[in-house]
C-alpha cells in the first residue's frame, strides 16, 4: 500500500503527485497531460521544498530514478521525475542523456540550441534525423512504483523557428506536419511529443493506485 501525505481533506481532497522540477513549462505541461486524475500535481517550489539532485546516471532511466527516489525520500510524497533527452543520429546519439548539460554550466536553451547546430553545420536536413525520447519514473517513499517510457522521431532544422514549448524544440521538426515542436499547441504537442507519450502510459499506473 502505498501511503499519500495529504493536506486536511475539508481544504484539499487529492492527494499530491510531487514532480520533481521548478522548471514551470514542464509543470504545465503534466498538468495538462495528467489532468482528470485524482492527484493534485504540485511542483517542488509549490511544496517548499529545496533539493538539488545530481543527474549523474549514465541513461535516462538512472536520472529518472535517482530524481524520484531523491524526491519522494525527502518529501514522502508521492514524486513523479522524468529524464528526457535528444538524440540525433549524425553523432551517434548524442547529446542524450547530456542533453541539458552538453553546453556548459549555466546555458539556457538558446546556448544548446546554438551549440547544436554549429556541431550540425553543413549537414542537410536529410541526414539530421533525430529523436526525443523521455523516461518517467515514479516513486514513494518506500522505493519505485514504475516506469513509461516515450519516443517521438523527427529531424534538427536548419534554424530555430516557432516561440511554443522549451529546450529543443524550437529546431526539432517534424516532416509529416511541416512545423517545428515549438510551432505547435500545448494540445498537439502532448499528442504526439515523447513525454505525451511517455505520460499517457503513466496514467494507468497512477489510475491504479489506491489511497
């Protein structure tokens, strides 16, 4: 039986679903991505709590769980971690689970954007076929509860286009709708995206858990 910490239940019913982020786009995105389900789904920041988990792992998977474990041990809620990453074919699956770090402590998202084109310079968009891929791991604070997994294939652009979504998705594109990750709506992201799909099979473990 996995136990909720609870808020006093005349002020909020749910029971939380911690995910292990500040990043807020992403906190909106799951929001939208796990809407209906009886959880109320609340960042770190939203909680008060301050913890820096180091993504040593070497996949996507050990960051996940490292991140969850971490997360649910410090808080004992129930926490929800994804670690997802991008990658592109010309350069043997690089940057995968580096990702967020291969430019350097302290980049943003428009430094691993340039960072990855420059190595991309004179490639034609024929030979940039790439894939998001996202690892979603929950845990309790006894240990794991499960793991979904989610791929969405497509191809880095010349350059950036579109202002929606974050990371890479300004050049991640996508040739069977003609637009760019960035160009699309929250709605049709989450339908097609490697973390939609990765979350749309986390629900049915979430659905079947039991207060």
């Amino acid at each position: 039986m996995v136990i909720f910490e609870k808020e006093d239940k005349q002020r909020d019913p749910l029971p939380f679903l911690l995910l292990a982020t500040n990043n807020r786009s992403k906190v909106n995105e799951y929001r939208e991505l796990l809407g209906g389900l009886s959880f109320r789904v609340v960042s770190l920041s939203e909680r008060g709590i301050t913890i820096n988990v180091a993504e040593i792992g070497e996949s996507l998977e050990e960051n996940a769980r490292l991140k969850a474990l971490a997360v649910a041990r410090v808080s004992r809620l129930l926490s929800m971690s994804d670690d997802s990453g991008l990658e592109v074919d010309i350069l043997g699956g690089e940057p995968g689970c580096l990702s967020a770090r291969c430019a350097g402590k302290g980049a943003n998202d428009k430094d691993r954007i340039d960072y990855l084109l420059q190595r991309l310079d004179g490639v034609p968009l024929e030979k940039r076929s790439a894939r998001f891929r996202c690892v979603i791991a929950v845990a309790s604070q006894e240990g794991i509860v499960g793991y979904s997994f989610g791929e969405c294939a497509g191809l880095i652009a010349l350059e950036p286009e579109g202002k929606g979504g974050f990371g890479y998705d300004p050049v991640f594109y996508l040739p069977e709708l003609d637009r760019t990750m960035a160009q699309l709506s929250m709605g049709e992201k989450n339908r097609i995206s490697h973390r939609g799909k990765a979350a749309s099979k986390i629900r049915s473990l979430l659905e079947g858990l039991t207060v």
